[in-house]
C-alpha cells in the first residue's frame, strides 16, 4: 500500500446506529465530539447515524417506519386534510 495517502485525522471510529442499537467499528475522516469504550477496551471517537445495514428494510426484509422529526404525522395530517377537501 501506498504511503501518506490518507488525511491526517484518518482513525478507526464507531458508528452507532441509533434505531437498532448496532455499533461498527470503521475507519472514517469523520469528526466527531464523543467517545466510546469499545469490546476491546479502548476507546474510539463514536458517530450516530439514523439508518444503517442493521436497520434498513432492504438489508433486513422488514419494514420499519423511522420517524425522528415527527414527518409521518405531519404526512398523515397533510393526507387527512387533502382528502376531506376532495370530499367537498
């Protein structure tokens, strides 16, 4: 492998999936503020992410709805709305 070809802040960081709970241990240039011990005892800068491999519906053939800002009931409220509007 070629050397010096990565950036600086190049380490190993967690990557904790906040619907699932599955954490992975990646390589990234990401910044991050926390840190996290992790199954090998050290610690690592941890970054949370909404959806990941554990917790998409294509990788686990399941569907799940992930709501974090509340946009399924605004959509529903919208639809709500619309309908009873075509109704008049």
């Amino acid at each position: 492998m070629k050397k010096d070809i990565h950036p600086a802040n190049y380490r190993q960081v967690i990557f904790s999936d906040n619907s699932s709970g599955a954490k992975f241990l990646l390589y990234s240039t990401i910044e991050t503020k926390k840190v996290e011990k992790w199954t090998d005892g050290k610690e690592y800068p941890v970054f949370f992410v909404e959806i990941s491999s554990a917790s998409h519906p294509f990788y686990t053939n399941q569907e799940k709805i992930v709501d974090t800002a509340g946009r399924v009931e605004r959509f529903k409220t919208r639809q709500s709305k619309s309908k009873a509007v075509s109704k008049k």
